[in-house]
C-alpha cells in the first residue's frame, strides 16, 4: 500500500511518522547498512568531522549542541567522538532529542556501550521538532544538527524557526539528508530503481515491514530540491556560503548549512 500523504492533515501526517518509527526502532540500525550499502555510514562520519565539534569552547562554557530526530545516536555519538579524540575536549554537551520515545530507548540503551566521559556530556529529551521545549532556550545553542530527520517533519519551516531561535548569534544550523541526483542520469537511474524496488523488499526480509520502508522512500522523492530546501533556510534567517549545500554520493544525500546572524 501506498501512503500518498499529500491529502493527508499535518497531524495525520505526524501519526503516520510516529508509527514509522516506532515500528522500525529496533530493526532502524541494521536496515541503515542494508539499504544505503554502509555509505550512511560515510556520510555521517564526513558530516560530523565537516562540523568539527569540540574545535573551540567558548569561554569555558561546554559547547552546546542539539541533534534534532537524533533517533538512535548516530550522529550524536559520532559528535562526542570527535570532540573527545580528534580534538582532545571534553567540554561539550550534546542533547538527542526525538519525537519518538522507542527511537530514544534504542539511543539511550546504545549509549550504555560509550566511555563513561562520553555518557556525562550526553543528556536525551522527548520533543517535536517544531516546538521545542521552553527548557531550550532561545539563543543557547553553538550548534543544531538535524540527521535524515527533517523531511519527516510535518512543517519544514516551523522546525527551521525553532532551530533559528534556540541557536546563538553565530550558532550553526547543519542537516544532513537525501536530495536529487540531477546531474548523473545513470546514477539517478540506478538509485531510483534501488530505492523503489530493494529498498522495500530488504524491509520486508529483514524487518517484515514493507509499508514503512516504502514510505521512507516516498519522503525522499517528496522532499525539496538543494535548492529550494536552501531557500528555506535562507527565508528563515539563517545566512549560507556559497551554494549553501553540500551534495554527497552525487546528491543522493546533501548537506546543507546556515549561521544566524
Ligand atoms: N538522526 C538519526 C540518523 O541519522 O540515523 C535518525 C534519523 S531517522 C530516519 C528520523 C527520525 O526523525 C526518527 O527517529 C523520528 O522519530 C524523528 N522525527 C520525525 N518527526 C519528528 C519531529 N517532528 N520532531 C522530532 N523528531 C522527529
């Protein structure tokens, strides 16, 4: 069955996310490798050291950072590494935040497996993305990163206020998610045909759940262009360099970044 959620209601929408993920949690991990062949796992590691994390404490004060659709860590962890080992500092603190408490219970419980110092700078919270808690507050953040999470969101632009206002004057904004190859037809041509015929029978073979990897890769189609995503961010306040993006893997996957003023 198909989703076709274009006549569906925000909050519908948010229910069917929500029953996505908590279905694929436990299975979430193992079908990453699956389905993108291990490159999400090359991606994540050039999107964490792009960012840099722990290259400058701001007077002291940990640097701050929230992984948004933070799901099971991926990024998170890869954060705390690279703080820790690559630039020898300890002093930052990263938040996972999720909407979905079986995503986060998968997190928290990979978490167990860090070095000890790791777990101390590591703090989880239950939360749209849309509307994050007064608990975060406006202006306190060095850097927001949102991970193969913000084309399931049900309002892009919601999200990307809320990033704009909890993030500090010169806080990064940073995403990390699928895109469209438009340059290299045979590579468009053999993603497609991965992503509409594999990718939904490795879901129901490894995770006997077909419905919902197709609709992970229905959101993909749906989700806007370089592009147009860029403008988003740019219409949200945040200022980019150059293009403003980031194409991976010939765009199947990009990143994008912005800087608040
Ligand atoms: N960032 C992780 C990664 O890169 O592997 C997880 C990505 S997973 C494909 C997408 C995550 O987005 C899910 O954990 C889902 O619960 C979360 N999500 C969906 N809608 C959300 C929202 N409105 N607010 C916060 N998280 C949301």
């Amino acid at each position: 069955t198909h989703f076709g959620y274009e006549t569906v209601t925000e909050s519908e929408k948010q229910d069917r996310v929500a029953g996505v993920f908590s279905s694929v949690a436990e299975s979430y991990d193992k079908m990453n490798d699956f389905m993108s062949l291990g490159v999400h796992r090359l991606w994540k590691d050039h999107f964490v050291s792009s960012l840099n994390p722990g290259a400058t404490t701001p007077l002291g004060q940990p640097q701050r950072m929230l992984d948004v659709a933070g799901g099971t860590g991926d990024i998170a962890f890869r954060m705390l590494r690279h703080s820790h080992v690559h630039n020898a500092n300890p002093n930052i603190h990263i938040t996972i935040s999720d909407i979905n408490p079986d995503m986060l219970a998968v997190g928290r419980q990979r978490s167990l497996r860090l070095p000890a110092s790791y777990q101390s700078g590591l703090s989880f919270l239950e939360a749209n993305a849309e509307m994050l808690p007064a608990q975060i507050r406006d202006n306190s953040l060095d850097l927001y990163t949102v991970s193969f999470g913000i084309r399931n969101f049900s309002n892009i632009p919601a999200a990307l206020r809320e990033a704009h206002r909890v993030l500090k004057p010169g806080g990064v904004f940073a995403c990390l998610e699928f895109s469209k190859v438009d340059h290299y037809p045979l590579l468009n041509a053999i993603y497609k045909r991965w992503s509409f015929s594999a990718i939904p029978m490795i879901g129901q073979l490894v995770a006997a759940d077909r419905d919902s990897y197709q609709y992970l890769v229905e959101s993909i189609e749906r989700f806007p262009s370089q592009e147009e995503f860029r403008d988003m961010i740019v219409h949200a306040g945040f200022a980019v360099s150059g293009d403003g993006y980031e194409n991976l893997t010939g765009g199947i996957a990009a990143i994008h970044k912005g800087i608040k003023p």
